[in-house]
C-alpha cells in the first residue's frame, strides 16, 4: 500500500490562515501596529530572487510589512554589517533575514554576517545565540530554524508521536541537519545522525521510525532502504535531466519518491511538502517576534531596577548626596521604561533625548494616572521628584534630586542655547528689516527680497504664505502690480510697538534697558531696547506648549513681535523667519531623559518663566509619560511657583492646549512657608493664622474640580502639634487627605503615605472644568481669575491695558487664555502682602501677547524680567578640578 503524501502546500496554508488571525488581533489592539521583517540579499542570483518573491508574497497575504533590502554584488563586509546593524535598531522591523548565499565579488564571512543580525530578530534561527539555546533546549527562548520548524510540523499533521521513537537525520547542516536533530531530541525521540561518511548508511536508514533527509544528492535514499510505514520527510531540492520538461530538467529530492512511498507510511513530495513549510516558518517567526516585541514593550510593564539609598544623618549637601550615586546608564533605563533603542538619542551616559514618533508608536495605548504638584510661595521640586515620572524646575534636593545635578543645573542638552539662538535671530531680523525698509525704494527693497537666480525671481515658501496673508493669489513674482510689490515688501513696522526682546541666559542687569543700532554703520536708526532672560523668551513657551513639530512650526510662525503702522499685527512668518527657528529648534523639542537618586526616570523638558509665562513643563514630555507608564502608572508634573500662578495656569491654558485631564492636585506646604503667611516663625498661632491661604489654595483647586491631597514636608525642626495641625486643617478645609513627607532626609521612603494618599485619591470622583469661557471678553477673563484665585473685589484696567484689550480684541486674539504675570509671594500684586489679603483691588498696568505660544499676559505690578547678580555671586566659588574635570563650587 502507498504511503499518505504529507502535503506542505495544505499544511503550510492553514498555518497562514491562522498567522492571519494573529496579525488581525493584533491590528485590533494598535491599528499602526504591523510586523516586519526585511529580507537582505547581496547580488542577483535567480534562485535567490524566487525564494524572495515567494517570501514576499506570503508576508504580504498575512499582513506582515516586508521589504526587499538589495545591496549590490560590489557591497563588502562593512557595508553588510552597517545594513543589518541599521535594520537591528529599526523598531518598527522584528525580523530580519539574510539571504544566502552571499553573491558578493568580495570576500564575506557568513558566519559574521549571520551572528550580526539581532537574537531577537533572527527569525531564520542562524545566529550562534539561537542555535545555542535549541540545542540545550531552550525552545521558548528562541527562534527555531523555519526547515526544521517545517519539518516537525509535517510531522505533527501525521498524527504519529515523536516520543520514543528512533529518528534518523541525514545530514548535518547548520540549516536543516543540526537542529533538526536537536528538535527530535527535545521531542523525546532517539535520534542518530548520519552524513557522507557514516557506514552502513542503509542499515540506520532501516532502523528509522522517522527519516528526515537533507544531505544534497538527488535521490541517494532508496526506497528499500527504508522501513516499513515510516515517516519520511524530504527536505532536498535537486535538479536532474528530464528531457521530457521544456526546461530540459526537474526538480527531485533527496529520496527516491516512487520505491520510497511503496514502503513508507508517510511522505512528503517534491516539490510541494518541505518547501511550502520554510517559507510559512518563516512568516510564524516574523509574527512570533511581533507578538514577543508586543509583550516586551506593553506600556506600563517595566522592568525597573532601583538604585538603594545609603542615608546619612545629617543630610549632607545636595553636591555630596549627588555624587555619593552612581547614575544608571541612561539607555539602560530607557529599555527599562519601554523605550525602542531608535527612539533615545544619547547625549553622554547621564541624559538622553526622547524623539516625538515615541507617541505615535503609544499613540492607541490608554494614559496612566495624570498628577499636578504645586505649592504656596516655596519649592515644590523635593516631592515632584519623589513622585514623578515627569516634571520639570529645579532639581529637587536632599535624598529626593535628579541626577548628576551639574548636567541639570549646567547646559544639559543645550535646548535653552537653541532657544536663545532662535530668539536672537528674531530680534536681528526686525532691526535688519527696518533698517533696509528706511533705506531703500520699494522696488529695491523688493528685488533683493526676491532675487535674480538662473534669470529668473522666484518666490520662496515662506514667501508664497506671505502672499496669500495679503490674500494675493499669485506665485509669479513678475505678475505683481506696484501697489502688491509695496504691501510684499514693506512690513512698515511702528518701533514703538515692538514687544519682541533679545534674550541672555546671564543674571546681567545692566541689560534692563539698553540703546540698540549706535554704530555709524545703522546711519541713526537706533532705539532703545532691553534683554530678557531666556527663559522669558515666547520661543520657551511655544516649546512647553507645542504637541508636535508641526505644531512648533505654526506656533513659531504666528508669534507676533510688532504691529505695522496701520495696526496690523507682524509676525515672524512676515518676517519670513519661522522656517529658520524650526530648523534651530528641531532638537529642543525633544524631550530630555534623566533619573533621580532611585533611579526612576525623569522627563526634564521646557522652564518657560512661571511670572510671565506659565510656568509648566512641557505638553509633549507629559504624553510620551502618560503613555510609557501605562494605565496604572503615574505620571506627576510641576506648576511652578504658588498655587494661584503655576497651578491656575496648568489647568486654564497647559490642559487647554494638551486635551489632558488631571487625576489630583499635590498641594505641597511646610511649616516655614505657612509660619511667614502667619505673620512669624514663633507659635502654633501665628501657624493656623497662615494656613488661611493654604485653605484658600485648596479652594482654588478645588474650583476645577480635581481632587486634593497636601503634602506637608517635614523638616528636623518642625514639632508633632504643628505637622498635626496643618494636616488636620488641610482636612477640614476639603482636602481628599493631607500628610506628612520626609522625603529630603529619607528618599522614596519618606513619602510612601503621600503616594498611597495620591492612589486612593486618583479614583476618587472627580468633575475637571475650566474657570472661565475663552470666548469671553478679555477684561471679563482676568475679573474671574482675580477675584476667584487672588479674592480681589475687582480689577483696574489702566490706560496701557485698556488699549491692548481694544488693539488685541481688533486684532483677533482676544480669545486667547489669560496669563496673569504677578509676584508669587502673595495671592495679591503686593508681595508683602500675607495669609489671604481682601478688599483690594487688582492692577493690570499692561497686557501683552503671546500669540504663537497661545495666550495674553496682563502684567499686574513690575518685575524684573532678567535678574541681577548680587555683591558676591556664586561664581567665586566655582572652579574645575583639571585631574579630574569635577565641577565644584556649584551647590
């Protein structure tokens, strides 16, 4: 009786169907997922370009991405490596196979080549890793060889147990032999190997229950060699003469087919059994090393480790417990939160960037728990840091700091150099227009604005957008009339309008006020200007509030920096400079990556100026957050400064523009800070005197309906009855729950009540709503914002004010959110002003815009908008170490 053909054609399309429905699931649960696999082949050989095209065709009917990498005969080793070792860090690719054999004019070490490709994308089972783990039977842990693979599944269609069994392999390849023979054994079968030279090959032929053949020669196995109903799997592909076949040839397998299938049990065709299977191992690889990448990088499923805390008593300085640990290395923590070795763009061993596709990969994964820490007039880095996955200010301090601080507190990735760069160019660009508009006729002005090139004028992009703001619809720059040429070229800018300031990241306050364009080469046109510290500069906002580079690009292009003489608002893109401050900001806009003593990762992005601007980190740094902790994670950002600035502004403007929806609010306090609102540092008096305004700060939180939690920290020389009664105040005035935190003298430690307060806190009922309508007026929004946050009676619009609020509302920004710039020191204008001040009223003495970061800011008193340096500045004490390159004198 004939034996049962084993059809690898039927098997290996049922394993597709079902590899089918493991794309489709997958797609289910992230629409941009798909799995990827690149085939790499070196020259042209034809058989090669069939087995592609086979390959590629069944990855395109499962749903796998696959792409043909061809490099050329002439590609050498290095060029190769170079290939595999950019496709081993493409996220997006998690299987990688090599082609062979390698039709290169040099000279190539396959075996090298094969090891280079990535253990985890190895989906041909070559690399030495995977076939180490097989053959100690490590079979979960890696990718098995897809012939083989092909192999036992046939096998397995057969419905014969390999267990017991005596199994022959001929052959002994690293492809089909090797592991073959490893997969027998770890299937429980008793396997003998046989190649060229074993002796009586017929006779262990004969001994087999399972024959597995794969030794090159055309039909060398001869059916009576060949026991009675055993299972027999061809894995040869021969080419014999057939005159019979156009090709003059066909294809045959290791085994004599037509004695062998009179005494086997079982047996596979050639072509059409083991064929079909490698290549539908293949495609099981690739969908394995998908799901396996899945399950490595589920957003929230971190593989953390922590770095223990060696506490001291007393504390020592912030420097000393900074450098007493040693940092983890950055891109080792960033593969701990799930972060794709393509997505971290190191900058030394202690900080990386973040680049923005991050959140496109997450873009279907729920957000974790969102957390806003804010204060009254003190710091509230110390608990930021304990709790955080994301914040950004100072660096916290104590046992609870991000680390190594001198990268933190010096030039970290350079982001505020690229935003002072950005500013300053701003600045130069309006002088330089003005001046060439004061000295040149339209038609000049005109010609050197568009410019001959080849023959022709031509306008640029920036240009076109120009024109169509002017509602000119022309792209032809010979087809302008007179009149169109003068509304082109001339910005006509009114100097005195200019609100646009050059920036230094220097406590220089000489700057205050300066005289710009003295030189005789400006021919007079001089005007009086001033410097701002950088981080006061729009460019800084935008960068917190931006979601997206191309968000950054139209923000940077509506940032108004003047107004014509006919009261028309003038942009950068007027300016014809936004292109320019993308290109100079496309680094920034990247968030920075860091650890804290602990290491827990710390997003540090964005320091806009809490008094002028609004104070938060930035948008972009909380998502990618949101997302990599997962649903149950937390995430916790800062709000710089008091309560009513940092805190008003996150909710009113950062989670306008963010979409985001806060879980609780951290209301951070201390004995001091509560004591000074008091009135003084002396009793328990004087103390619940000044928890007025922590009641009247968790009020204001609870205006936007999130939960509060207050966090006491608790310093050596507070008492029990004073820590005890900010708590039970902080209660009684509606807080969800207050505690006590030590976490600058204990670490993490120190604020594990004040973590599980924020947990039970987190599912709490909450209703989040905004304070005011953006569509309001605008004196209308800052009346809300100061009687509700400040407890003003009302507000004073003096002359200034009143006719920004009329140029703004003609201009059409005055649907823009309000960003009051008032001193952090008092609820009040009036710093000196304490506990919760009544009965005044506020004073808005100017408005200004800041049209691409998105809001209006009305300046309520003055404030200096870069500092000074004081009578004996820290750089006395600053100082490197030339042996060691340590910084010392910082802190």
């Amino acid at each position: 009786m004939s034996a049962q053909i084993i059809s690898g054609k039927e098997v290996s399309a049922e394993v597709r169907e079902r590899l089918k429905k493991d794309v489709a699931e997958m797609k289910l649960k992230d629409p941009n997922f798909r799995p990827g696999l690149v085939v790499l082949q070196v020259g042209g050989r034809e058989d090669s370009n069939l087995y592609i095209s086979m390959k590629l065709k069944a990855a395109a009917e499962i749903g796998i991405n696959a792409t043909h990498m061809k490099l050329p005969k002439t590609a050498t080793e290095e060029e190769i490596l170079h290939s595999i070792t950019e496709i081993n860090e493409n996220s997006a690719v998690h299987g990688l196979l090599v082609q062979l054999p390698l039709d290169s004019i040099h000279k190539i070490d396959t075996e090298k080549v094969t090891n280079a490709v990535a253990p985890e994308k190895d989906v041909d089972g070559l690399t030495s890793i995977n076939a180490g783990k097989l053959a100690r039977g490590d079979l979960g842990d890696c990718f098995i060889p897809c012939t083989p693979n092909g192999c036992m599944e046939l096998i397995r269609q057969t419905g014969v147990s390999v267990a017991g069994k005596r199994a022959v392999v001929i052959g002994r390849s690293k492809i089909v032999g090797a592991p073959m023979h490893d997969l027998l054994l770890w299937s429980h079968a008793t396997v003998t190997t046989c190649h060229s030279k074993t002796a009586d090959l017929a006779g262990e032929v004969g001994k087999a229950d399972i024959l597995v053949v794969g030794i090159g020669k055309a039909e060398m196995v001869k059916g009576e060699w060949i026991k009675k109903g055993a299972v027999v799997i061809d894995c040869g592909i021969n080419h014999i003469p057939d005159e019979t076949k156009s090709s003059g040839k066909r294809v045959v397998g290791d085994v004599h087919f037509a004695s062998a299938k009179e005494q086997a049990g079982f047996i596979t065709p050639v072509p059409g059994g083991v064929g079909p299977m490698t290549v539908a191992m293949l495609m099981l690889n690739t969908v394995l090393s998908a799901k396996r990448f899945l399950e490595r990088h589920e957003p929230g499923k971190w593989n953390i480790s922590y770095t223990k805390l060696h506490l001291q008593t007393p504390v020592p300085s912030d420097i000393a417990i900074s450098r007493s640990c040693v940092p983890k290395p950055i891109d080792h923590l960033a593969r701990e939160v799930g972060l794709l070795t393509d997505e971290v763009e190191l900058y030394g061993k202690t900080k990386a960037k973040v680049q923005l596709k991050t959140i496109k990969r997450l873009q279907t994964q729920p957000d974790g728990k969102y957390v806003v820490v804010t204060g009254y007039a003190v710091s509230t880095s110390f608990c930021s840091v304990v709790l955080s996955h994301s914040r950004s200010g100072a660096a916290g301090g104590g046992y609870s700091q991000v680390i190594p601080m001198e990268e933190f507190n010096l030039h970290l990735t350079g982001d505020i150099h690229a935003i002072t760069a950005a500013n300053n160019l701003v600045a130069a660009a309006i002088d330089a227009r003005m001046f060439h508009e004061s000295t040149q006729s339209d038609k000049a002005l005109y010609n050197r604005l568009v410019p001959l090139s080849g023959g022709n004028r031509k306008f640029s992009p920036i240009q076109i957008n120009r024109l169509k703001k002017l509602g000119i619809e022309k792209t032809d720059p010979s087809t302008l009339t007179e009149e169109e040429i003068t509304r082109f070229a001339r910005l006509d800018i009114e100097p005195s309008s200019i609100t646009w300031q050059r920036v230094l990241d220097t406590n220089d306050r000489f700057l205050r006020k300066i005289t710009v364009g003295q030189s005789p080469t400006e021919k007079g046109h001089t005007r009086e200007a001033q410097f701002d510290i950088t981080v006061a500069s729009e460019i800084m906002a935008v960068l917190a509030l931006t979601s997206s580079l191309e968000d950054m690009r139209q923000r940077l292009a509506k940032m108004v920096v003047a107004t014509s003489r006919s009261g028309q608002p003038i942009t950068t893109e007027d300016l014809g400079v936004s292109g320019a401050l993308t290109v100079l900001m496309k680094d920034a806009i990247k968030p920075n990556l860091m650890q804290t003593l602990e290491g827990n990762p710390v997003f540090v992005h964005a320091g806009p100026f809490a008094n002028i601007a609004h104070g938060n980190s930035s948008i972009l740094a909380d998502k990618i957050a949101l997302k990599l902790v997962g649903p149950e994670g937390f995430v916790v950002t800062e709000a710089g400064f008091g309560a009513d600035i940092g805190m008003e502004k996150f909710f009113n403007i950062k989670c306008r523009y963010s979409g985001l929806r806060p879980h609780v609010v951290v209301l951070v306090a201390t004995v001091r800070a509560l004591k000074m609102h008091g009135g003084g540092p002396t009793n328990l008096e004087l103390l619940e005197k000044g928890c007025s305004n922590m009641r009247k700060q968790i009020e204001n939180a609870q205006h936007f309906g999130v939960p509060v939690v207050v966090a006491v920290n608790a310093f050596k020389t507070d008492t029990e009855a004073e820590l005890d009664l900010i708590c039970s105040i902080a209660k009684a005035a509606g807080a969800f729950d207050a505690v006590r935190c030590s976490h600058w003298a204990e670490g993490g430690a120190g604020a594990v009540a004040l973590g599980q307060a924020v947990q039970r806190a987190s599912v709490a009922p909450s209703n989040f709503k905004f304070l005011y309508d953006l569509e309001l007026p605008i004196a209308d929004k800052i009346r809300i914002i100061a009687q509700t946050i400040y407890g003003a009676d009302d507000i004073e619009l003096l002359p200034e004010a009143q006719h920004k609020v009329e140029l703004y509302t003609k201009q059409g920004f005055s649907s823009l959110p309000i960003c009051m710039a008032k001193t952090h020191l008092s609820l009040s204008h009036e710093a000196d002003k304490k506990g919760v001040p009544t009965g005044y009223i506020l004073p808005i003495r100017d408005i200004r815009a800041s049209v691409g970061a998105g809001f209006l800011y009305p300046l309520v008193g003055t404030m200096p908008t870069i500092p000074g340096l004081p009578t004996r500045p820290c750089f006395y004490d600053i100082d490197l170490d030339p042996e060691t390159e340590q910084v010392n004198g910082l802190f």
